[in-house]
C-alpha cells in the first residue's frame, strides 16, 4: 500500500468535526476539564461529553424568554424527548461538582452559579420550589 503524503493527512484531519469529548467549557482550567473526561470515562452513567452538553442545555434554558417557561409550566417540558430535560441536566451537575476535587468543583461551581443567577432572576416564583 503506498504512503499518504503529509498535507494529504493534515488535510483530512482538518475536516474532520470536534467531538463531543473535545469541546471546552469556559471558565475552566485544563487540569478541571481533564478531570472531567476522566469522570465521564470512569462513571457506568455518563457517556463521553454529558457533563458539557448538560451544561449547554441548562444555560440554554435559563436564557429562554419568560414566556417559553410559562408554557413549560402550563403543557409540561414538550421539547424533552428531542432536546432532553433541564432540571434533570442541571441535577447531573449536582452530582459531578460532588465527585469532583475541590479545586475542580469549586471552578465549575462558578459557571453553574452564573446561570443559576440567571434563572432565580428571571423565573416565575411558582418554578422556584
């Protein structure tokens, strides 16, 4: 078989989409992110890239309009088989921030409190029990 030519290689690893496990959450050290993947990888009830994604769809519920949650109180959370649930992302956090070091939890403690600010501000009192 003959050999590929480097910017044959280089080329095709450029095209090649992030995965999951590869995306950065800001406000994290290297050292708290690979702690995280190594949970992700340790852990029967995580799949590599869970503790990012939960917290994309925690922070992208916070941010919706007040209206949208009037409507997920009203007919119930309608988008949660597709795009998945909020409150269940946001316990998955609860429980990572536990199984992490000290240092690590307390970083990403900080990312969570900034859309859980977000969420006691903006949210009707009745989805605050």
């Amino acid at each position: 078989m003959p050999r590929s030519r480097p910017h044959h290689i280089r080329t095709r690893a450029a095209r090649l989409p992030l995965r999951e496990t590869q995306r950065v959450i800001d406000g994290l050290s290297a050292s708290a992110l690979s702690e995280i993947n190594r949970l992700e990888l340790d852990r029967s009830y995580l799949q590599p890239g869970d503790i990012s994604a939960a917290l994309r769809l925690w922070q992208g519920y916070v941010r919706r309009p007040e209206r949208d949650l009037w409507h997920d109180y009203e007919w119930g959370h309608v988008h949660e088989d597709c795009c998945g649930d909020p409150f269940e992302a946001r316990t998955l956090l609860d429980t990572v921030v536990q199984a992490l070091s000290p240092g690590s939890a307390r970083q990403l403690r900080r990312v969570i409190s900034r859309s859980d600010a977000l969420w006691n501000r903006t949210s009707p009192p009745y989805l605050t029990d």
